[in-house]
C-alpha cells in the first residue's frame, strides 16, 4: 500500500515535505537559540506580557483569515482556469478583514484595559501584522500545486532575518516593544519574498479583478470554518489569557516558554498534514479505498510520531528545560512533560481536521470546537485557582481529547475507529518500520 501511494502521488508530496521539513529545522534550531537568548533577557514577566499580546493577536485572526486557509488549497484545485480570479478575489478579500482586525482588536483592548494601558501600542503593532498576512494566499496557491518550496523560501528568509534583528536587540537592551515589533516585521519582510516569488507564475496580480459572486461563495464556504478557528484560537490561547489574570504575568512567562517548546514539536505533524491535503483531496474525488489509503497513512506517521516524542518529552523535558532557561523559569520542565502527554490528540486531530475539511464538514467542526473551548474555559477557571499552572495543563489535555474523538460520534464517517486504530495493527507496524 505505501509503495503504490508513494509511485503514484508521493514523489512531488515528498518533495513538497522536505522543503517544509527544512524550514521547521531552521526554525527549531535557529529559532530555539534565539528564544533562549530572548526570553533569558526578557525575563518571565515581560514574556508574559508579549505572549499575553500575542494571545489577544490571536483572538481577532478570524478578520485577516476569514477561514480562507482553510478552503482556498482545495478551491484551486477544484477549479483549474480560475485560479487568477481566485487568488485577486481572496486576497482582498483577507486584506479587508484584515484592517477591521486592527481596530477591533485595539478597540477591545481599550475597553478592557483602558485606552491608556501600555498594552495598546503593543496590540497595535502586532495586529498591523494582519494586513501583510492578506499575501498568505499566494501560499494556498502553492500548496494546491505541491510547490510550497517558493514560499518556504521566501518565509525562512524573511525568519532568519528577524532572528538575527532579535539578537541585535538583545545585544542593544531594547525595550519589549521593539521585540513585539519583530513579529510584524517577519509577516512583512514575508509578504514581500512571497509576492517576488510570484512574478514568473502564470497568473498575476490584478489590482481591479474581484468578483463579488464568488467573494460571497468563498465566505459563504469559509464562514463556519472561520468561526471554527476563532472557537480554535481562544481555546488553545484562552489558558494564557486566564494564567495573566489569575496567577500573574510572570506565571504566564513560565507557562508560554514551556508551550513554545511544545509547539515546535507540533512543526512536523503540520508539515506533514498541509502537505497530505491536497492529496488527499484528489483521492477523495477519484477513489474510496484510496482515499481511506492515504487517511490511514497519515494517521500511522501522526500516532508513531506522537508516541516517539511523548516519551522523549517526558524523560528529557525537565532537564532540556533548566539547561536551556535556567532557575528563573523553575518549573518550566515539569510543564512540559505533562503538555507533552497530550501529543497524540492533537497530532490526530491535525490529521481528521483535513478529513473534515475535503468532506466538508463544517457543522461538525464549529460544534466539536464549541464544546472543546467550553469544556477548556469551565476546566481552567476551575483547576488554575486549585492547581496553578497544571490547572491550566490538565484542562487543555481533557478539552483536546474530547473534541479530536468526537469525529467517532459523526454519522457517515468513513468508520474512522478503524481508521485511527490502524496504526495500532502488528501488521501496519511491521509494513511502517519495514517502510
């Protein structure tokens, strides 16, 4: 099974995974020792005020994204010939969404901390991200076409050049600002590589092209995608928010290193799962068994995955963490150890989100993501004032567990039990590790 689906479709899906497997090695290693330096400089309380910002950034990402990234990989695949009105019409599209995020995100800030907080320029500057972010459609364009080599390219260079502007501001002892500054930079410097990188592609930028019918058909697709990934956004930042609140920010500078190691393990799965959408998309058009072929070998490298770096986490984590950060952020360890014990839900639910994307199924993703935000938001409000921190873990493992395996209760789910249990066969072991 894996020989025929690698002769028929895996030579380009390889080639694309390893142009992204390399960027998220440059950016684990890279990105690593610059976030050791930084945070080290910074300290845990003015970590925990740019991750704080970051997470309010994160909660008005449904204007600049509308849910696009989420349908735009298979509309171009969907609809060859037309793909240059697409791209036109999406990116404006996210551009003016784009500028409502700005102001409604400082105006929510205002309100909530008041118009003369420090935070307001913070908030402000991270969300001007927003507008460059209108060009991440160029990048839609090159995953429906397995060619996202180009905007690897153009985003790793636009990342080691911020990399290197972070290291000049610690050796400078700039203020926090200008390191919250340096994500806006990036999605710039981002923006710009990615639309050089367009100029020989055999569709163009038109600055009047926009067709308000098909505008309103990709909203009318994305919308519950959209309000899905904002349900998604809140929940996985929402304990970041509470931490702020409740505990301190110099607790929430502790809680988000400890998550950012955590996501960069999350790196690959992701490499992998965007890489498998678009084809999985065609075998789900053309070929049933296929289609479940490939579900399966995705779902096999995901749970293997998972298993190889939940164990590594939770033996290596605590002494990673005092070697990397140091005695101000004690405790940084034992955090991600208990994280880590999450891998395997979540890396699965990357993997049947791209089910439930290409089957369309965008009731079932608002609905599975309602209950897992409130099920997140009831737990931490209950266990961070009992238990610290590990409130705040405990709650998201629990909320992310229920909301991957709620696809076992949709009807007409391509029995996804034996699906997701499949890895879990002596004979599927054996045929991955002879693989």
């Amino acid at each position: 099974m894996i020989n025929r689906l690698i002769d028929k479709i895996g030579r380009r899906l390889l080639g694309n995974s390893m142009w992204l497997f390399i960027d998220k090695l440059v950016r684990l290693f890279v990105g690593l020792f610059v976030g050791v330096w930084v945070a080290r400089y910074l300290g845990p309380e003015n970590m925990g005020v740019w991750n704080y910002c970051i997470a309010i950034f994160t909660f008005f990402i449904i204007f600049p994204s509308l849910g696009l990234e989420f349908i735009c990989p298979r509309e171009f695949v969907n609809r060859k010939g037309d793909e240059e009105r697409l791209l036109n019409t999406a990116i404006k599209l996210k551009f003016i969404g784009a500028t409502f995020g700005i102001v409604f995100a400082v105006l929510f800030m205002g309100f909530f901390k008041g118009f003369s907080s420090y935070l307001i320029p913070l908030i402000f500057i991270l969300t001007s991200g927003y507008l460059f972010q209108s060009f991440d459609v160029i990048d839609y364009y090159y995953q429906s076409r397995l060619e996202q080599k180009k905007s690897v390219i153009a985003r790793m260079v636009a990342f080691l050049i911020v990399s290197v502007y972070k290291i000049y501001l610690v050796q400078s002892d700039a203020p926090l600002i200008w390191f919250v500054a340096s994500s806006t930079i990036d999605f710039g410097i981002g923006a710009i590589g990615l639309g050089y990188s367009f100029k020989k592609s055999p569709i163009q930028f038109k600055l009047r092209m926009f067709d308000w019918k098909l505008a309103k058909a990709l909203l009318n697709d994305s919308l519950v995608f959209s309000i899905s990934a904002l349900v998604i956004v809140i929940y996985f930042k929402v304990d970041q928010v509470m931490i702020t609140e409740i505990l301190g920010e110099k607790q929430n500078g502790i809680y988000s290193i400890s998550v950012r190691i955590y996501e960069l393990f999350v790196f690959l799965p992701a490499v992998l799962v965007s890489s498998f959408l678009p084809v999985i998309t065609r075998k789900f058009q053309e070929n049933e068994v296929e289609f479940k072929a490939s579900l399966k070998q995705l779902y096999s490298v995901l749970t293997y995955l998972s298993i190889i770096f939940t164990v590594g986490v939770w033996f290596f984590g605590p002494d990673v963490m005092d070697f990397l950060y140091g005695e101000e952020y004690n405790g940084s360890g034992e955090i991600l150890q208990y994280i880590g014990l999450g891998f395997y839900s979540v890396f699965i639910g990357m993997g049947t989100g791209n089910y439930l994307i290409i089957t369309n199924k965008k009731k079932f993703v608002l609905i599975k993501s309602l209950i897992g935000l409130v099920v997140n938001v009831v737990l931490n409000l209950w266990l961070i004032p009992k238990m610290g921190i590990n409130g705040a873990v405990i709650a998201s493992i629990i909320s992310n567990f229920i909301s991957t395996f709620m696809i076992l209760v949709m009807k007409d789910n391509h029995a996804h039990l034996a699906l997701i249990l499949s890895p879990f066969n002596i004979s599927s072991i054996r045929r991955f590790i002879k693989y």
